[in-house]
C-alpha cells in the first residue's frame, strides 16, 4: 500500500506511516515538493528535471525541479527580536549547538569561520537549525539522485595551501585525498542526518573523471556516501543542468545559506547575478593542485584552485527509495 499524497496550496507534503514509506527504513519522515503542477491534488510529483535552454548567454534558462527536505543544518540566522535571551543565553556545546524550547541551534564566532572577512563585529552570531533541500537529480525508482539546493556551508576543497611552484606531481590533490571529501563522510555525515536516515543513504561508487579540457588526473574512484557533483554532471541535461559549461546558466546558480554565508562563503552583492555563491565540485582543475568550481554566474570554471577562502559546499547523495 502507497502513503497518501496531500497537497497544501502549492507545496505538496508527503506523509510516510510504517506500513507505507518512500525509503525503506521505518522510521525516516520526507517532505517533497515540486515546481511543477501536480496530476491530481492526491499524487505527489517526483520527476526528473526538464530543462529548457537555448545555450546561449543572456537567452530562458528554465529547470523544472522536483524537491525533498531531508536531514537537518544550521541555515537561517536569527536576529532582531526574535534572537531572545533564551537563545544567547543558553548552554553551547563543544559544536556550539543547544536547544531552546524544542529548537535547535548553532552559535558561531570569528573564530569560528572559514573566511572572516564578512563576519562583522558581533561577538557571536546563531542560526536555527532546519531540515535541508535537496533538488532531485534523477529517480531510477530505486534510489533518488540528490543534491542541496544551497550552499550549506564553507570550507577549502583542501586545507593544506599548495602553491604552483611546489613539486605538486608527487603529491596530487584529488577528491580521494582532499579534505572536504573525509569531511563530508564524517563530520557532516554525522552531523546532519539521524541514524535512520543515515541508513537510507545509499553509499556510491564515484567516477572520477580526468579535467575534460585539460587532461588533468581525476585520480581513483572512490566509495562515498556524500561527495560534489563533477564537471560531467553539472554539465548533464538528464540532471537538470545546461550542457555548455561556458554558458552562465540559471540552473546552475545557488544561494547559500546565511549560515554558510556566516562562515565565509561569498555571495554577488552587487552584480547581476545578486545573491548567488561560489561553490566546488569535485572534479580536478587545470592542475593538479586545483578543482574545479561554478562561480556566481552559474557557468563552469574548468580551472579552479584548492585553497580558497570564500566557496559553498553543496553535497550530493543517492537516497534509497
């Protein structure tokens, strides 16, 4: 027996019983929604993304997503009267987390942070704790392709600083030994899921291609149970995404959270692409020292670099149906 679908105005909810689940594991409750209409207000829609692009800079840049909110993270920062004395008030622990009145949330310093530059002057600031987005990538009915809907926090690719001139060739920098890699599988994995929705991640083997254009090493698959998403993939209709890595695509741009925003991640201020972010993927550089990224405008930078203060994490993930 399926679970009932209900609809809400035009966010659609999915409530899951034990009899009946979309993931396997008893237990784990997900919400969905959809950009699209649905067939009936019973039927949830969880589709595979359409897009629609002309490929050319400036021309409609549209992807219809389907959405899950899975897991939890710091993301929204309380201020102004709703930042009580309850809250600053309250017992962080060693992450810097406590609950207040059935809340969780983070607090952060300076300190704290990847990139301080845009942290201002308070001693600290919060931020509540709230379950994550994800946009679907792909359903093969079994397992849902998935990856976040923002930049969820900020950290180098690798955290040990690599100049150009050092004899990197002994030592390349690929996602099997970056840092941001075991930091996913770990601190993050742990951080943000429950233990049965830990169960419901679907641990992947990733190909690790060589730099499309440049030919630099991609080094060995790997087995993870998070990682970033490749040039390969940023660059696949099937997932949503406009095949033309230099076109500045909207279906590439994300926002970060303000908590990732806290901890260093840059945002476009002023330009026309206000409110997007930096982020990594996965795949390697123009170098070996480097990885590539999308910047704001949301086409691909097959160049890239490993230390760098100021781009967004956005995970990735395959969940079981």
């Amino acid at each position: 027996m399926k679970a009932p679908r209900i609809k809400i105005g035009k966010r659609l909810v999915l409530l899951l019983f034990a009899s009946a689940m979309l993931f396997t594991i008893q237990g784990v409750s997900v919400s969905a929604e959809t950009t699209k209409q649905p067939a009936s207000a019973w039927k949830i829609i969880i589709d595979n993304p359409q897009h629609h692009c002309a490929k050319r800079d400036g021309d409609a840049d549209i992807t219809e997503w389907s959405y899950i909110y899975f897991g939890s993270y710091p993301q929204t920062e309380v201020t102004g009267i709703a930042l009580t004395l309850a809250i600053t008030g309250a017992t962080y622990n060693r992450n810097g987390d406590a609950w207040v009145n059935g809340q969780k949330y983070r607090r952060i310093s300076k300190s704290d942070t990847n990139f301080d530059g845009d942290f201002g002057n308070q001693a600290y600031r919060y931020f509540k704790w709230e379950r994550i987005k994800w946009r679907v990538l792909q359903d093969n009915g079994s397992t849902l392709f998935v990856a976040a809907d923002k930049g969820l926090d900020c950290r180098d690719y690798h955290e040990q600083y690599v100049l150009p001139d050092m004899m990197i060739e002994l030592n390349p920098i690929t996602w099997e030994c970056c840092t941001l890699r075991n930091w996913l599988n770990t601190s993050f994995y742990d951080m943000a899921f429950s233990v049965r929705e830990q169960e419901a991640i679907v641990e992947q083997d990733v190909i690790n291609e060589d730099n499309p254009d440049y030919g630099t090493a991609g080094g060995v698959n790997t087995n993870d149970k998070l990682y970033l998403l490749s040039i390969r993939e940023m660059t696949n209709p099937a997932y949503g995404f406009c095949d033309a890595y230099t076109v500045s695509s909207a279906s590439r741009r994300l926002q970060a959270s303000d908590y990732a925003n806290a901890r260093g991640v840059r945002i476009d201020m002023f330009g026309d692409y206000k409110g997007a972010c930096d982020y990594w993927l996965r795949s390697p550089g123009d170098e070996t020292y480097s990885a590539a990224r999308v910047p704001y405008n949301g086409c691909v930078d097959i160049g890239g670099r490993v230390s760098y203060g100021g781009l967004a994490v956005v995970p990735a993930m395959h969940i079981r149906r």
